[in-house]
C-alpha cells in the first residue's frame, strides 16, 4: 500500500479493513442511493469512498481531499446519541469534519441532501 493510501486509513487494522469489505457488499437502501450519487466523481469531480475504515471506525461515506466523513442515520442511531457523539469525537481528532443525515432524509430527498454536502465541500476545499 502506497504511503497516501496508509495515511486515508488513519492507523486501521487489518480486521476493520476486512469489516469494510464486508459492509461494501450489504449497503443499505439509503447508502446505495447515496452512493449512485456519489460514485465516479459525479459530486464536484471529487472521489468518495464508501464504507471507509478510518482507525476503529468505518465511515459510511469518506472524501479525502474535502476531509468529509458522511454518515446515515438508521433507526438503531435513534437510542445511541452518546455513542456517536464519542465516534465523532474520536473521527474530528484527525481534523476531519463529519456530517450526519438520516436514512429517511436520503431516500426521501436525496437533491436537499446532495445540495448540502456539495455546500459543505465547497467550504472545506
């Protein structure tokens, strides 16, 4: 693995990696509609990865140069505020922003979800 590559990994280990691996090939329904608009550099010509290991965690959506992590919300997220509040605490140590959308808001308006994310990569780069 090139030295770039190692440094987007943020020290994972080899058991995440494989974890995002697995978690690549059963995307939910609100990760595969936002990953149609994502994949090939179709948001401002800039590359996202899905299901990205980033040291302990696997981000559902990652944009290296922007420093974005995009993460959906299921309904198992509706009872653990305080875990992900941690998560992204730990994320943000890497100077990384995260931002969080439910699934329901992806599948029901994907266009105000998109439009948000290009405002906010647009500020970061």
């Amino acid at each position: 693995m090139k030295e770039l590559d190692k440094q987007m990994y943020f020290k994972a280990k080899p058991g995440i990696l494989e974890n995002a691996r697995l978690l690549r090939k059963n995307m939910t329904t609100a990760e595969r509609l936002l990953w149609e608009r994502l994949n090939n550099n179709q948001l401002l010509g800039l590359r996202f990865r899905r299901q990205h290991p980033i040291d302990i965690f696997i981000a559902d959506f990652y944009c290296h140069k922007a420093r974005l992590v995009i993460e959906l919300d299921g309904p198992i997220h509706d009872g653990q505020a305080e875990y992900d509040d941690g998560r992204e605490a730990e994320i943000e140590k890497y100077y990384l922003k995260v931002i969080r959308f439910k699934n329901e808001e992806v599948i029901t308006n994907i266009e105000k979800v998109i439009i948000q994310i290009e405002e906010i990569v647009k500020q970061r780069i």
